[in-house]
C-alpha cells in the first residue's frame, strides 16, 4: 500500500514564511505605471490619496524578499499555514500515473486566498491614521476578505459589489454585513461614476472595472478613506507569496516537487502567489517547472488579449499598465466565476506569460463546472467556480500523463471553497449553463478603447 499523505499544513508555527518575495527583483525590462491623463512616470503622489506610503513602497519595491510586520504574522498564524493535500480518490477516478497535489486556501475564515492580503492591506492603512477602507467586489470572496481584515484592526469598509454578483450570491453580502461592512451594488446611486452608469444603462450587470472606478471614487473623495484592490497590483501579488513559500516547504517535507504549477487567473494575485517562489527556482537554473495560468473562455485575457498599456478601470481613474488586456470597457458576459471577470491582468504575471516562462490556457464553464463535481465527488470538497478552472486543467494535465504514461507531479491552487456559490452548481446541475466564444470580430470591439501611448 502507498503511504498516504492526509490533508496536513506539515509546517509549525515556527516554520511559517517571515518575508514575502518580492518577483520585481529578478524581472528585467518591466515596464513602470503611466499617469491615466498625462502619461508621465507615475510618482508615489500619484498615489497617495488612495494608498498608505507602506504599500506604494511594496508596489514600487526592488527588494528581493520584503518583512512581514510581526502584527500580521500573528494574524497569519490562526490560519496559516493551509494545508498540502494529495487527490488520491481524483488520481484514482482518472486513472493516472500523474500525482496531483492541490494547496487549498479554502481553509481560511474568509475561505479564499483574499485574506492573505486583506489582512496587511487593512494593516498598513491602519497604522498610517486611515479609518475607512473603500473597495470592489466580483464574486464577493475579496469583499468578504477585506471586510474581515478590516474588522481585525477597527476600521470601516464599503464594498461595491458587482451586479451579477450582488443578485447571484445574496449569501455573500449577509456574510460582510455581519462583519460590520456596508455594502452596495455597483453600478451604484453612491459616486459619480456610478450614476452615470446608470444613467445610460439602468440595467447594468456590473462589472469589476466598474466597481473599481466607483471604490477608487469613494477614497479619492473622502480624507478618511483608503482603496483597496484585492488583485492585480504588486503589492498584492507580494503578500500571495506566502502561499508558494509555505508550498515550497511543505514539498521538502514529502520529499517531492512539482513538475508543474497550475491555476485559475483573474487578475493573477492567487496564481501568481502559488506560482513566483517555483518561478524564482526555475528563473535561477535550479528547476525546469512547467507553469499553466487558467481562464475562462468567457474573459480570455491572456489567451485572446493584447500585451499592451491599458487602464485597469471603466472610468480610467487607475494608472495604465503594461498588461495582457481585452480593452477597459470590455464587458464579460454573466458567468458563474466572478472572480474571473476581469478586463486586465498583473503587470507581473503579464511580463512572465508574454516572456514564455508561464503558458495560459482557457477553458469553457461547463467543462470546468464538470470537473468541479469530480473533484468534490473524489475529494469532499466543494471547489469554487473560479478555482474549478484549475482543476480543470489539472484534470486534463493528468489524462495526458495517462496517455504518455508519464508520472508527472502536479500542484495546483485550490483557490477557495463554493460555499456560497451553490446557485452557480444548482445551474449546472440543471444542465442550465451555456459556453461562449468570442470571435476576433467581436474582440475589436474591446480593443478599440485601448488608449494609444504618444511615446
Ligand atoms: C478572486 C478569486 C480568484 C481570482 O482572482 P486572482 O487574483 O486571479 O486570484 C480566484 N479564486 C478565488 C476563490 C477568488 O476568490
């Protein structure tokens, strides 16, 4: 009988990672943030109305690995670190010589990867004088996050939270409430850009650079009030790191390594937390990992998208950024995985995918909704929509081993559970779900919005 590796964190407390890393460090040739109206180099005054000095300085930082404050490593601690799993029952429902890992950040309070920034984000806010956090919400797991975070240092949150969101998950919203937030759905009556919305379209399903652009509104607006982004930027790439850190020793103690790293790609923060530790290893000639970043046919920003500067923003408030992105206006239909819906994509994950060192792929909803239920049939867990497109192509990785016989070892991100998307499963369950395609006609359309750069 093999020995069985059972749902274990292996590391103690005092095992757990002190530093973030920090990939700006070992990128060449990134290109830096643009000033939205005048296309200068984007300074830190730039920055500040919406952002404490602490995280511009992560956002801008060369520093290889970076401290994390003892206050949030004692927040960490209750949660961290989530457990390595081995998918026995999957690898025995599919038949394959592959070994498949998967590192499941479901098993945090807020039941995602968001609160691993949340949680620093609301810090360093805190400790620079601000009372009020002001953010969006897709799916509602960065809005629950955040509201935790927030309520762990004593400061108010306002959520905007998508339309298609807000009326599919109302679960999500009782659950931030409860964690003293207030939130509103986005297009909101609550700023300018919001009305204006409406104005033109009452019945505006939302979408995440709509929301961002009511958020960053809010804080540019009120003195007491920071933004904050649950995905995309550097910093929050940064803090995600901690997962692939604790991964990277969680596999010294089976004595074993991914041959590759997979997982689902919204705006890049929980694939790219898994991934950049492995990254640096094979960017130093230690390792030849393979790694495959997971979207939705539905938003194929990496796939289909331009590598180019765009906003990250409906309302183009935020710098632009050197990106794979399907044009800022570009409006993804409703499909169940929230959380991947966005236009754009981390300038970091953006600079590794257009490098060839990280491969992207799409796959379709209900596909992905297929391999969602094997997995919670196989393994007792209800994966979320999002994280179900890892899966996926895990699932598909380990079929071609079966085919070529290889024992590959595969990890990928189990980025949070489905608990509150059950009407996304009742759906799929009720063969409801429709797959969409995009042809290059109906991408142009994106892309006409893509601003030109005049240097
Ligand atoms: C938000 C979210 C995602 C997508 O965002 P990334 O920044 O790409 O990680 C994926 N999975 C879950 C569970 C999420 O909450």
């Amino acid at each position: 009988m093999s020995k069985k590796v059972p749902y274990k964190t292996y590391l103690d407390e005092s095992e757990l990672p002190k530093q973030w890393y920090n990939i700006q460090a070992d990128l060449k040739g990134l290109k830096p943030y643009l000033n939205p109206q005048t296309q200068e180099l984007v300074g830190p005054a730039d920055l500040t109305p919406i952002f404490p000095m602490g995280l511009i300085a992560q956002e801008v930082s060369q520093e290889r690995y970076i401290d994390i404050p003892e206050e949030v490593q004692e927040k960490y601690k209750s949660f961290r670190a989530t457990p390595l799993c081995r998918a026995y029952e999957l690898e025995k429902f599919l038949g394959t010589p592959a070994k498949i890992y998967y590192k499941y950040e479901g098993a945090t309070p807020s039941g995602s990867h968001k609160l691993n920034t949340a949680i620093p984000q609301a810090y360093y806010n805190k400790v620079e004088g601000i009372t009020r956090l002001s953010t969006e919400t897709g799916a509602g797991q960065w809005g629950s996050a955040l509201s935790i975070a927030a309520q762990m240092f004593g400061l108010e949150c306002k959520v905007y939270m998508v339309r298609v969101s807000y009326d599919q998950k109302p679960y999500r919203k009782h659950l931030m409430e409860t964690f003293g937030a207030t939130i509103v759905a986005s297009p909101s009556m609550d700023t300018n850009t919001g009305r204006a919305i409406l104005a033109q379209d009452p019945d505006s399903l939302g979408s995440l650079g709509m929301a961002i652009s009511e958020a960053v509104e809010d804080a540019a607006t009120h003195d007491d009030t920071n933004y904050c982004l649950g995905s995309v930027l550097n910093h929050v790439i940064l803090h995600q790191t901690i997962i692939g850190q604790e991964a990277i020793k969680q596999f010294e103690k089976i004595d074993d390594y991914p041959d590759i790293v997979i997982g689902c790609c919204g705006g890049g923060s929980n694939y790219s937390g898994i991934a950049f530790p492995f990254v640096k290893e094979r960017l130093d000639g230690k390792k030849d990992t393979r790694f495959i970043a997971v979207e939705p046919c539905a938003c194929p920003t990496l796939t289909k998208g331009k590598f180019t500067y765009d906003f990250g923003d409906t309302g183009k408030f935020t710098p632009l950024t050197m990106m794979y992105t399907l044009g800022h206006d570009f409006m993804p239909p409703g499909i169940h995985a929230g959380g991947l819906r966005y236009h754009g994509d981390s300038m970091l994950l953006s600079k590794l995918v257009n490098d060839g060192i990280i491969e992207a792929r799409a796959v379709h909803q209900t596909e992905t909704f297929e391999a969602a239920v094997q997995f919670a049939r196989a393994e007792g867990i209800l994966p979320a929509p999002e994280s179900a497109h890892a899966i996926r192509a895990a699932m598909d990785v380990a079929l071609e081993c079966k085919e070529t016989g290889e024992e590959k070892t595969i990890l990928f991100n189990l980025s949070g559970h489905g608990h509150f998307d059950l009407s996304a499963y009742e759906a799929y369950n009720a063969g409801k779900l429709t797959d969409v395609d995009y042809t290059d006609d109906m991408l142009k359309e994106g892309f006409a919005c893509i601003p030109e750069i005049k240097k």
